[in-house]
C-alpha cells in the first residue's frame, strides 16, 4: 500500500471514533399546526403512543356513527335528557391517560354544542365517582359502579368506552393496533343502546 | 542496529504509557461517585451525581440530549428517586427510558461498524432481558405505590409484551417478581382470569407459598387452570377423567410437571381478606462491569469461536493484552432482611436474584465480548503494519524507525479510542423480596429491616389501611 494512500486512510480511522462520538445539531423550539410556518408539523407519528391526531380521528369515526344512531334519533326527538360521560378505560401499553382525558373533553363539547343532551359536568362526575371509590374501596370501571353514580348524579344515560390494544415486537420492528370502544348505557335497564369500535394502528418500522 | 532497538524499545514504553494515561473513563468509572455515595446511605448525593452526569440540573428535568450512556444514566436515577420514595418522578424516568430502549432496539445501529473497529462502548445500548423485565417490573411498583392502578395495568402489559418477544428470541426471560407484583395488580383491578395467568407465571419460575391464598380465592371466580394451579389448588387433572383408551387421552400432549408447586394440602377458598398488606424489600446492587486487561492468548482461548480475522499478526503487535469489560461484584452492604407487623414477624420470600440473573447473562457473552475486543485488536495490528510498511519506505536509512514510530503512532491513537463497554443499570436491586399479609382494617405498624454483612437499616412505617383495601410498602436501600 503507498504512503498517499495510507495516510487519509490512517486520518479516517483515527478521527472516525471522534466522529463517532460527536454530537449533532443543537435542538431548537419550533412552533407548528394551522397558520404556523409549520402547518405539517402534527402530521408525523413520533412514537406507537396515540397523539391528538389519532384520538381526533377515532373520536370522529366514533361521535359520527353515533349521531347517526337510533339512540341519537331519539334524543334528538326528547331533546334535554341528561347524559354523563364516564372515564374511558385505558388497556393498552402505553400510558396515554393524559390523552385520554382531553378525548373525553372532546366528547364532552361535540355532545353540548350539539344542543340536544343535557351533560353532566365531567369535572363534579369525578370528583363524586372518586370520593365514593375511596369510601367504598371500588373500581371506578366497575359497570355497577358508574351505573351507581350516572344515577345519583340525575343522568338517564352514560357514555362509557376503552381503549385496548394488541402489541408486538418482531423481526425488530414494533406494532401497536389501537381499539376504541365507545358504548351508550341506559342507567334504568342497563341495556347497551349504542355501541361502537374505530381502529388505528401505529408502529415504529425499519 | 542496537541503538535503533533501543529506542524503540523507549519510544514504545513512552506510548504504551501515554495510551494508558489517555485513554477515557468509562461508563462506570464516570458514575462511581453516584453508586459509593448510594453505599454510604446517600441517596440526595448519589441523585445529584446522575444529574450532572444527565446534564439537568434537578430531578424534575429530563436530559434533552440522548448520548450513548444517557438513558443508562436515567435508569440509574430513577432507581436513586424509587430509594428517595418519589414513586411518580421515578416512573416518569422509567417510561422516557423504556421508549428510548424501545428505539434503540429498533433502530439500525451505526455504531456497530465503530464497535468492531475502534471501540465496544461506540454501539448503541442495548439492555440485557434482565434490565428490561426489571425496568416494567420495578415501574408497575412505581405506579401501584402511586395509587395508580391504570398506569401499574400499563406496566403489566409492557412487561408482558417484553416477556413475549424476549421469549421469541430464545432468550432466558425470567421475572417472577414482575409477574407476581402484575397478578397483584390485576387481581385488585378485578380482573381474575388475567390475574391468575401472572401468578402461573410467577409460579412457573419458584414457589411462592404467600400466593396459595390468593390463588384459592381467584380460582372461585375464574375457570382458568394449568397444571401449577391444579397442583396448588390440589385440584385433579382434567385428563386423569379420561378413559385411557379413548382417542382424546393417546393423543393429548403431556402436560409438563409443575416445577414450582409446593406439597401443600389442597386449597380451598379462602374469603377476600378484611385488608391486605404487599412488601417489597429490593436490597444490594446487581455486579457492574470494569474495564480488565486479559492477556491475550488467555483471551484467544477464551473468544476464539468469535475472532474474525488472523491472530497471527498479533504477534508484531504493541500491545500483548485485550481490554474488556469484566463483571465485579458491587460490595454492597445487604442481602437480607426481615418485616415485623404490629410487633409480629412474617416472613419475606426472595421473588428475583437479580445478582444471579446478570452474571449468568454476562457469563453467556463473555467469549462473545472478548471475541471482539480481540479482533478489534487485529484491525489495529493491521492498520499498524501498513503504518509501519510506509514508514519503512522514508529515505536517509531511517526507514526502519519511522515505520516502527508510525505503525505505534496508529495502534496507539486506536487503542486510546477503545472504551470497553462497561455500561449497565448499576444500580439495579441484587435481591428482591415480596410478602403478602392480610390485615385488619385499620391502623398498623411496620418494620422492615435490610441486613447483610454491612450491618442493618431499619424502616418504619405508620399505615392505614381502608376494610377490603390494600396497602403496599417498598424499601429500596442501593447498598
């Protein structure tokens, strides 16, 4: 091998590690969504974990077929009956509990810009449902339970929901298929009036 | 001749040393200062070590750069906040680390080509089965200690996502621990069948005898069996009802033994404790890695089946030793302990040796590792000989000294550069020890004691606990 040649080849090996080990660009904030310079930026799935875009969407998918339901028909027909929004039960891996209450939140204002339910105020619904966990040492997800409560709080109906989702890791690539229940309970009879599941599914891919 | 050989022989010993001199700390070098101040009881000192180290300056903060030994270095914090008892910043630092290994696990790795070349530490981190089971075992804890049982369902799924793949790589996937604190978790989530199935786990590995009672009472509510369960619930097996000439019983395939059921009277349903009490006790540090010289032909016997590349040119070579990480033992203070209720002592059952379970995964890679220190020795030696071949070419009869300064110049600057990998979640729990003891409703007092030859540390806790609920203790000591 020739000097010419070894010498670049002696300069890479020996400054490769220091590449190897040298940072990148610094990180900066940027502000993005509708009216930013970054409209796109909420577009890109960053993790398996559901951002607002897919809560959004299976919300949607949910609240539409619902307001095009029997149930929906006859509330608008009775317009004013009292409809509480129970927590959705997170059984997924991933801890999405955050975005779980700002989809209930969204629930929560489609129903009263809609005009045709009255709702319970979600935030004296928990307050009571979790005081009455503690004294009573029960699952808030128990279906007794929140039928227990959707009755002392005046409401004909509860909407109730969860989330479930199947996970798994192979060939190094890793795949989560959300499901999104939504149901509407009937407090007297307990019968399911409305009931429906949207699907989305996220993965981290080489 | 001789003079030239002399020099070189001084030249030599100059660089060796300088290499020495120049060659980085590795990980656990640069976070001693965390796990002696955690030996010493310290844990506020210890945190702020890690969080200098994590370059943040509180606890509250997350790194906002992720280097190669960062999301180790939050695994460790978050063990130093469980000891501090700050359940929910713990878990915080948890779940940012479990996604980041996640990644790493997925992403293609860069820094392999560098970990065959120049040094081991330049790959990316990934987390031996062991850590991984510890990271959503010791979260799940986290979140139940919180008093939030939907974050300790999320832990219990991720563990068992976890299990599952690490079981689909052939790869030991032990955690009894994880699965006995998930069967906890669920069965006071109300859900049996699901609760059931992670006890059977924790019962695939040891026998827990403080699960008997929980086992009877779930068996009530759900029709879930395996032989482990049979056994402890003393049940008979559903075959044994069989005709043994009918198709159904030749072709059944034969259930295996239960390894873990202890020869018990069988069970019966015991009823819902009035309250419940869960301890857990994680005493001592798991081993951690050091950088270790080995001479090499110790090494080549060691790594041989992982050599890519000649040794022969090894025999021109500077230097006649391979750096490697070696697994030590942490030195700490306790590896047993007791728990006094109300002035009555019960006893703790050993759920997960972890010391147990790194060196056995250690002792499985250790030739793998070696293999690749010493090749990555042979690529130096080679990059040496053509140093030195074209410095052999210089002009004036020098040729002979420079090609033999320049063939040390290259294996130096290459070896200053390689950093064993000695990066690992030091400060991982040796032992962990579970109980379960019904209580009445009401107030208790307890009394958890970590012993071991460093003497003793007691806790002692003031508890309440509501009729039919639960409480859960943890004593995390680091040392």
């Amino acid at each position: 091998m020739s000097t010419r040649l070894l010498s670049p080849l002696l300069l890479a090996l020996v400054l490769a590690p220091v590449a190897l080990t040298s940072t990148g660009c610094k990180p900066k904030a940027v502000r993005g969504g509708p009216g930013t310079e970054n409209p796109n930026l909420d577009q890109g799935a960053m993790s398996t974990t559901l951002d607002r875009r897919d809560l959004q969407e299976l919300m949607q998918a949910n609240m539409a077929k619902m307001m095009e339901s029997p149930w929906w028909t006859q509330m608008t027909g009775t317009p004013g009956q009292v409809v509480a929004i129970w927590p959705i039960k997170n059984e997924t891996s991933e801890h999405i509990d955050d975005q779980l209450n700002t989809l209930l939140a969204d629930i929560e204002t489609e129903l009263v810009n809609s005009g045709v339910v009255a709702v319970v105020s979600r935030e004296r619904q928990a307050e009571m449902a979790n005081e009455v966990a503690v004294q009573q040492n029960r699952s808030i997800y128990d279906p007794a339970f929140a039928n227990q409560i959707s009755r002392q709080l005046g409401a004909r109906y509860y909407i109730t929901g969860k989330v479930g989702s199947v996970d798994e890791f192979f060939n190094k690539e890793r795949r989560v298929q959300y499901t999104l229940f939504m149901q509407v309970i009937e407090v007297e009879t307990s019968l399911v009036r409305f009931q429906y599941k949207s699907e989305r599914s996220k993965a981290i891919v080489r | 001749m001789g003079a030239i050989v002399n020099r070189s022989s001084r030249v030599r010993g100059l660089l060796l040393a300088a290499v020495s001199l120049c060659a980085c700390a590795t990980y656990s070098e640069k976070t001693q200062l965390a796990r002696d101040a955690a030996q010493t009881g310290n844990l506020a000192a210890s945190e702020k070590v890690l969080n200098k180290f994590l370059g943040v300056r509180r606890s509250s903060d997350l790194p906002t750069e992720w280097k190669k030994e960062t999301i180790v270095a939050l695994l460790e914090r978050a063990m130093v906040l469980r000891g501090k008892r700050d359940w929910k910043l713990s878990a915080r630092d948890l779940v940012v680390a479990d996604k980041q290994l996640v990644l790493l696990d997925v992403a293609r790795d860069a820094g392999q080509v560098g970990k065959w070349i120049f040094s081991d530490s330049s790959g990316k981190y990934h987390a031996p089965p062991s850590e991984k089971l510890a990271l959503n075992a010791f979260n799940m804890l986290n979140y139940l200690l919180a008093g939030d049982l939907s974050g300790a369902r999320v832990e219990a799924k991720r563990f068992t996502v976890t299990r599952e793949y690490l079981g689909q790589l052939d790869t030991a996937a032990h955690g009894a621990f994880g699965s006995y604190v998930a069967g906890f978790v669920f069965e006071r989530l109300g859900e049996p069948e699901t609760a059931l199935r992670y006890y059977d786990e924790a019962l695939q590995e040891q026998a827990f005898p403080s699960l008997q009672g929980p086992v009877a009472r779930l068996a009530a509510r759900s029709s879930y069996r395996t032989p482990r369960l049979r056994a402890l619930l003393g049940e008979a097996e559903p075959t044994a009802a069989l005709a043994a000439n009918t198709l159904l019983a030749t072709q059944a395939p034969a259930e295996p033994e239960p390894a873990a059921a202890p020869a018990t009277a069988p069970a019966t349903p015991t009823p819902a404790p009035a309250g419940e009490l869960l301890v857990v006790m994680n005493v001592g540090r798991v081993p951690y890695k050091v950088p270790e010289r080995l001479p090499i032909g110790l090494a080549i016997g060691i790594g041989a089946a992982f050599i890519t590349g000649s040794t022969a040119i090894l025999e021109r070579s500077a230097l006649k030793f391979v750096i490697y990480p070696e697994l030590v033992p942490s030195r700490a203070l306790f590896n047993t302990g007791s728990l006094v209720i109300d002035g009555q002592e019960h006893p703790l059952e050993l759920a997960t040796n972890l010391d147990a379970e790194i060196v056995r995964e250690y002792e499985a890679l250790k030739p793998k590792i070696i293999g690749a220190a010493i090749t990555r020795l042979i690529v130096r030696a080679a990059v040496a000989e053509g140093a030195r071949a074209a410095g052999n070419q210089a002009k004036d009869g020098a040729g002979a000294i420079v090609g033999l300064l320049a063939a040390l110049a290259a294996e130096g600057a290459m070896v200053a550069a390689d950093k064993p990998d000695t990066r690992s979640w030091t400060l991982l729990p040796a032992f962990v020890f579970v109980a379960r003891v019904p209580v009445a409703p009401g107030a208790h007092s307890v009394t958890i004691t970590a012993m071991g030859s460093g003497g003793r540390e007691t806790h002692d806790f003031k508890i309440d606990v509501k009729p039919g609920g639960f409480a859960v203790l943890d004593v995390t000591t680091l040392r």
